[in-house]
C-alpha cells in the first residue's frame, strides 16, 4: 500500500487524497495500484507470480494450483521449482543469446520446449480457475 499511496508527509498527503475523499475510492486505488506497482512488475519469477496474486487476496496460491494438480512432483515447492528452472532458461535465451561462456549454442531439444509450454499453459489456467473459476 506504500507503494501506491506513500503519506510520509504532506505531499503525500496531499497526492493521497483525492484517492481518500473520492466516492469512488476503490476504483482510483486500483488505478493507482496499476499504474505505479503491477503495469512496471515481471510476472516471471515465482515470488514475483505469488506476490502479484498476494496483492488481489490470493496469498498463497501455489498451494491452491498445486492441489489442483494431478500426479508426481506436483507439490508447491516444485511447481515452484519449475517455474524458476523455465524462467531461468528463458533468462539465457534472452540474455545470453543462449550460448556458454564458451561462445558454444546451448542445445534444446524439442521435448524441453514442447514441456515448458505445456507447464505454462497448466500452469495459467489453473490460476485462472482459482481466482477467475474459469
């Protein structure tokens, strides 16, 4: 919330108030919380997916994903687990031009990439079932 509507003095006090007085309070908080936290955040890391969710009152919602979620190795630690391994994959490919230190190409197999679409399509539309009950 300090993010949004900082009052460490009476600037701030002053920028918080029309948000404060408005009849329509609950819409201008909204609007101010995407325009300076959530339209500036990367949804990628899951920390950063559980604190986006933590913001519209889904605190932990990798333990609700996870108990909607068949099979082996589908705790929240390792849904978690995934997510970060993909994320860090795809922060080599952005970033490093996917190749080693070496200069060498760093190798993909198409079942590696076909799995990480597959998670990640798994993986939003259990979110969106949860908060959406899509």
């Amino acid at each position: 919330m300090a993010d949004i509507l900082p009052i460490k003095n009476s600037d701030g006090f002053r920028e918080a108030l029309p948000v404060i007085i408005s009849p329509s309070g609950e819409i201008e908080l909204t609007k101010r919380l995407n325009e300076k936290v959530l339209a500036f955040s990367s949804y990628q890391a899951p920390e950063k997916v559980q604190g986006a969710y933590a913001i519209i009152g889904h605190s932990n919602v990798f333990d609700a994903v996870a108990a909607t979620w068949p099979g082996p190795n589908s705790s929240a630690d390792d849904l978690k687990r995934l997510l970060a391994n993909y994320v860090k994959r795809r922060n080599q490919i952005a970033h490093e031009g996917d190749r080693e230190a070496t200069g060498s190409v760093r190798p993909m197999q198409p079942s590696y990439a076909n799995n990480c679409t597959a998670f990640i399509e798994n993986l939003v539309t259990r979110l969106n079932r949860i908060v959406y009950g899509v």
